[in-house]
C-alpha cells in the first residue's frame, strides 16, 4: 500500500471528535502531550442529539476553563428515574451545579474542539481508522484521508472514541460483556419541523411510552416506543415513515407530513468492553460502554471517563508512569462503567417496561418519595455518588 507522509511520531492518536475525543484530545494537549484526532466525519454533526448535563460533569468542565466558553446554560428541570420525576438538584444540596443543565451536543463539540486546538491538538476530519498493528512500544494505524488518500500515523498509544460500532473496539480485540439478544427493546427518536403535538413527559399509554419537547427554535424532539418492539439491528438510516407510524399507533396522531431534520433508533441492552486496556490501545466513551441514553448519562459517563484518562495517559506519555497508571483507568473507569449500566438497565425496565411494570413504578414512585432513596439516585445520576470509584483525576500529580 501506498501511504502518504506523516511528519513524526504522535504521542497519543484519538480516533472520533465527538465530545468524548474533544475533552481527552485537550486534556491530553494541555499537558504537554502530542496529539492528533481521527475523525472519518468532514464536518462536524448538525444534529443535537444529547443535550444534558450533570453535575459532575459540570465540575469538570469548570475546572478546565471550558464552562465559561459555553455561555450561560439553562438548567434542566427536576430530572428523572425511568420516567419517573427525580428532583436531581436535591441530591447535593449547596452544589454549584446541582441538577441537571441543557447544552446541545453541536454546542458543546464546536466549543471543546476550539478548546482542544488552542492547546495544541491537531484535529484531521475525514480520516477513517481502517487498521492498526501494536508493537512493544507503540501504535501504527493505518487510515483513509478522503482528501489524500491511504495514509498511516504513528504513536506511543491509541485511543478509540469512536462510538458504540468502535472501529478501534474491533481492530483491537476488545470483546464486550452483556446481553446481545433476548429482551431488549428500541426506542425511536427524531427533531421534526412542521407538527403541533401536545407536550408530554415519559407519557405511558395503552400501546407505549410517548415524550414530545418543543424547542425554542420551533422543532419538536419526539421519542416513542411501543411496547414489546425489538431493535430491528439496521444497517442503514432509521426511515421517518417509521417514527411516524409507531408515533400514530402510539398516540393516534399523525406527523406524517412534519419534515425531520434527523432521525435515529437505540436500543436498551446494556454491553460493556471486558477490559479498557489492551496493551497500548485504549477505549473510552460508547466504545467502551453501549446504553440506552437514559436522562443524558450516556454522554456524561463518557465524558467522566475521557476526564479519568486525560493525566493518567498524559504522566504515561511523559514517561512519568509506567502501564499500572493505565491499569488504574481500566479499574475505576470499568466499574463506575458497570454501575451505571446496572442503573439504566433499572431505567429501561422502568420507562419501556409493558403494562406489566406499572406496580414496579408504584414502588419506585414511592421510595422517591422517601429523602434518602431520593438523594442516592439523584447523586448517582449525576455522577456524585460517594459510594462510587474516586475520579483519581481531581489529584494533583501522576494518579496511582
């Protein structure tokens, strides 16, 4: 194969410049580390398809000057569990940042590759990571730039940002833990322009679960499931007409003529990378971790992690650290990763569950009712449970 030049060695190559790869590709800059960003995408989304965050999530953007970028952002509202209100600000009471707060996803990656690029990483849009080969002391990765041609880099490590269908999850050897068929259900969701439906939150009918939001410029974000609908594992594009017809027989009301500006499915089966680490190849974000993206914590858990790995892989670059500082990710990042799996998967039975559930969400109901069940969720929602692993990336220094 012919490949094009590449000037020097990286330390570290992330692949995808979603949020994720943004914070890691800035942090990893800002302590003095060579980096370059992989992103097959030419431009960056126009759809906004996360748009909350928590907490823990806001400290840490607060810590790295990244807040104040995003201008003033308007909280959230109470939060809930499985479609069931949860007051989350009452889960830390005093917290600067209590609750939950809104960012649209295009928002957020526009500001973090700014931030990113100021520090000093170098960001390649349509590069697609097509193979990779380890060696005792480092990466090569072979890649198409849609502009150049085949072309390869080199690094000291590799990391997969690149989302749930992980190129670098597969090219790696990773395997996944969880269930991958059975029970698992899927969820529709769209912004559509041109319909007039009533607002409604997690609204149960008879044949499913309905929300609708209006959005201040006007378009309507939907989401619907109807019950005992299994993912249908597509290849390509979700169809509109779809979401219409499920929306219809959900509802009885007909968006058939709104226009989406896009469109998407997911699924609830939670799965989960047996390991973080592979040698000198790393995951992060949806690589290492497939949710049902329930109240934004999809986003938010792979941001917690992206902030865990930033010194960690920054001290081992420098020659700081040797491979246990990574070893310590893989440990803290895995299990508050499966912590919160557990949480959705609670969610999922909760928010998607048939007539069945209806006495489950009963219970639920009233022990949010009590303060302390109350305060547990909302700090774990929100990435401040205390019980959970420590975020070793508040330390000063190399983390152990």
């Amino acid at each position: 194969m012919t490949t094009t030049g590449d000037p020097g060695r990286r330390d570290v190559v992330v692949a995808g410049a979603g949020p994720v790869g943004l914070l890691l590709a800035g942090d990893l800059a800002r302590n003095g580390v060579t980096v370059t960003v992989l992103e097959q995408r030419t431009a960056p989304h126009t759809e906004s398809r996360a748009s909350t965050l928590h907490a823990h999530t806001m400290e840490l953007l607060a810590g790295r000057d990244v807040l104040p970028l995003l201008g003033d952002l308007p909280e959230g509202g109470p939060g809930h569990f499985g479609g069931i209100r949860l007051d989350l600000a009452a889960g830390e009471a005093g917290h600067p940042y209590a609750g939950q707060w809104k960012c649209p996803q295009t928002r957020l990656e526009s500001v973090l590759a700014t931030w990113a690029v100021a520090a000093g990483a170098d960001i390649r849009r349509g590069a697609v990571v097509t193979g990779l080969r380890q060696h005792d002391d480092g990466v090569e990765i072979d890649y198409f730039d849609t502009r150049a041609g085949p072309a390869r880099i080199a690094a000291g490590h590799l990391v997969g940002c690149d989302g749930e269908r992980s190129t670098v999850r597969q090219l790696g050897g990773f395997s996944l833990t969880g269930p991958t068929t059975g029970t698992s259900r899927e969820l529709l969701r769209a912004d559509v322009d041109g319909i007039d439906v009533p607002d409604r939150r997690f609204e149960r009918r008879p044949r499913g679960m309905a929300t609708a939001v209006r959005w201040p410029d006007g378009a309507t974000r939907i989401m619907v499931h109807r019950y005992g609908a299994a993912p249908r594992w597509r290849t390509g594009p979700v169809a509109y007409t779809e979401v219409a017809e499920t929306w219809a027989e959900v509802t009885g009301e007909d968006i058939g003529h709104g226009t989406p500006r896009w469109v998407n499915a997911f699924d609830d089966v939670g799965r989960q990378a047996a390991e973080y680490v592979r040698g000198r190849v790393v995951l992060a974000g949806d690589a290492a971790h497939q949710q049902l993206p329930a109240g934004g914590q999809a986003l938010n858990l792979g941001l917690h992690d992206a902030a865990e790995l930033g010194p960690r892989l920054a001290a081992r670059a420098r020659g700081d650290a040797g491979d246990s500082v990574l070893a310590g990710y893989d440990r803290i990042r895995r299990a508050a990763g499966a912590r919160t799996l557990t949480n959705i998967r609670v969610q999922a039975d909760l928010l998607l569950g048939d007539p069945g559930v209806d006495g489950l969400r009963s219970v639920f109901t009233e022990l949010l009712q009590l303060d302390a069940a109350r305060d547990h969720l909302a700090r774990a929602v929100g990435g401040l449970d205390r019980t959970a692993p420590t975020h070793d990336s508040e330390k000063k220094g190399v983390p152990a």
